[in-house]
C-alpha cells in the first residue's frame, strides 16, 4: 500500500531518499575496505586448509575468522555511510531495494553495507548448521535484532523514530563483533558472563551507544552546533557522550598494565573526537573521514582489551 497516497508509487518509495557525497575519499575508502571483506574470504579459506581440525571443525575454523574480519568492515561501512551522507540514498526502504548490487559496483557505501550484512547473517546461519553452540547462536540472534535496529536507524535519520533505536543499533553491531572475537580467540567462552566479568569493557560499551545517540539525535544533516552549556537535546546528549569517553579513559588508565595499548588509543581518540565534533558542525551532512577513523579507533581500543594488546 503506498503509504503516502498524494505521491505515485515510485516517489512514496524514494520521498527520503538523499544523494551522499561520492569523492576520491570515498572510492578508497570503499575500496580499502573491499580489500579487508577480500582478505576475510582468504583468511577464512586458508584457516581453513592450515587447522589441525577435519571436516565439519575445519570450516567452522575458516568461517569463525572470516565472520570477525565482515563483522568490523561492516562497522567500518557504517562509518563511511554517516560520514559521507549516505545514511539515507536508498531512502527507508529496506532492507534491499531494486538493483541493490548495480548500486553497490557503481560505489554506493549504504547498498554496499546492506549486501555485506547479508553475507554476515549467512554465514551466522552456517555457523550455526555447523557448529550449534553457544557463541554460534548468540550470534546470529545478535545479527537478527541488529537488522531490525538497522532498519529503525533509517527511520530515526527521517525524522520518525528515537534516537535510542540509532544507539541501540551501533551497541549491538559492537557486540557482534565481539561475540565472534571472543569465539574464535577463546573458544568456549561466553558473551555475557565475559562482558560482565570485564569491567574495562563496560564504559566503552557505553561510550558506542552514546555516540550512536549522538547521531541519532542529531539527525540527518543536522549540526551539535558549538556551546558552553548545552541548551538542545543533541547538546546534552554530546556531553554525556564526552563524560562517557573520559570514564572510558580513566578506567583504561586504571587498568591499564592490562591493556596499555587500548589505553594509549583512548587517549588519541579523545583528540579524534575533538576534530569530529567540529568537523560535524562544519559539514553536518557529510562530517567526513574523521568518522571512519573514530570508528576505527573504537575497533582497535575494543579489540586491544579483548586481546589485552602490550607492546
């Protein structure tokens, strides 16, 4: 049924559709990160052909390391697709929409993380068939709510659902990740007992739901805007998501002959997030590559506590 019945069919499919900014940046970026899912299949093959298990195990072994590796490019896409205004060139329709791989080849990062997101539910689902267990199913089940938040974050972009739903959605790709990391590093070793167990990891789980309602809050195209004393909503919300990212900092420092690296990438990403906020305000549709490198960097300080990384 079209939803809205003044516009054709077509337009009702499209109303909220926005062009993002194809640049040089962009098309490396994408291609970088095109690389990255490569590397994922051949790491997967070759842990694969290398594991001292047989059969049934040595797949799960390729698949467990190729599900890590999609499940950071994805996050890393996400990234491009915010700090580049694709969040809304496919508009709300989801979660495909006509020539969705033409789209993709022609380099559109929004088309290129919705097929990506298919590849990591498949090959959840595999895991799963293969290898039914714990880590297997958390993690598919994660993949499944993540979707549907994925669908709401379009939503909230339009102007038409919560920030929260945006937080919520950047929270759960992170816990993903983490689900498969922990699979294929500690086998055996279960998501929420480990997440409450590791108390470093609970600030900057929160400090990533907080920057998703940042987005979220701020919609598309919209500034934070510079300000001593918050007057917006956006406003208040970027300052919890500041007080998040220095309990993030202090806890590392705390612990950190633990995770020394995770501590020194907090540190450098207080200052990423410092150039974000105003490269935000400066070109609030389309912030740039300092938000694929705080995403990134959030990559690397999560991983570096998992992994405890020393130098």
């Amino acid at each position: 049924m079209n939803p809205n019945p003044n516009l054709p069919p077509n337009a009702a499919e499209t109303q909220h559709v926005v062009e993002g900014e194809m640049t040089l940046t962009v098309r490396i970026i994408g291609l970088l990160i095109a690389g990255m899912v490569a590397l994922a299949v051949a790491l997967g093959i070759w842990r694969g052909l290398v594991s001292p298990a047989t059969g049934k195990a040595a797949i799960v072994d390729g698949l467990m390391i190729s599900e890590v590796i999609f499940a950071a490019a994805l996050i890393m896409l996400g990234s491009i697709v915010e700090g580049f205004g694709y969040g809304l060139s496919l508009g709300t329709k989801w979660p495909y929409t006509r020539n969705i791989v033409v789209l993709m080849l022609r380099g559109d990062p929004e088309a290129a993380h919705r097929v990506l997101a298919t590849a990591v539910g498949l090959c959840a689902l595999a895991l799963v068939i293969l290898d039914p267990r714990y880590t297997t199913f958390m993690g598919l089940g994660l993949i499944i709510i993540t979707a549907l938040f994925g669908m709401g974050t379009l939503y909230v972009l339009a102007g038409r659902a919560p920030a929260f739903v945006h937080g919520t959605h950047g929270l759960l790709a992170y816990l993903v990740f983490l689900n498969y990391l922990l699979g294929l590093n500690y086998p055996g070793t279960e998501l929420l007992p480990y997440i409450d167990d590791t108390v470093a990891l609970h600030s900057i789980l929160f400090a990533i739901f907080m920057g998703g309602m940042v987005t979220g809050q701020r919609g598309f195209g919209t500034a934070i805007e510079p300000f001593l004393h918050p007057q917006r909503t956006s406003q208040w919300i970027f300052m919890v998501h500041g007080l998040a990212a220095l309990i993030v900092i202090g806890t590392l420092g705390w612990f950190s002959p633990f995770y020394p690296v995770a501590f020194a990438l907090a540190l450098l990403q207080a200052a990423v997030g410092f150039f974000l906020f105003h490269a935000v305000n400066l070109k609030p549709k389309s912030p740039g590559v300092m938000v694929v490198f705080h995403q990134v960097m959030a990559l690397l300080i999560t991983s570096g506590v998992v992994l405890m990384w020393h130098w």
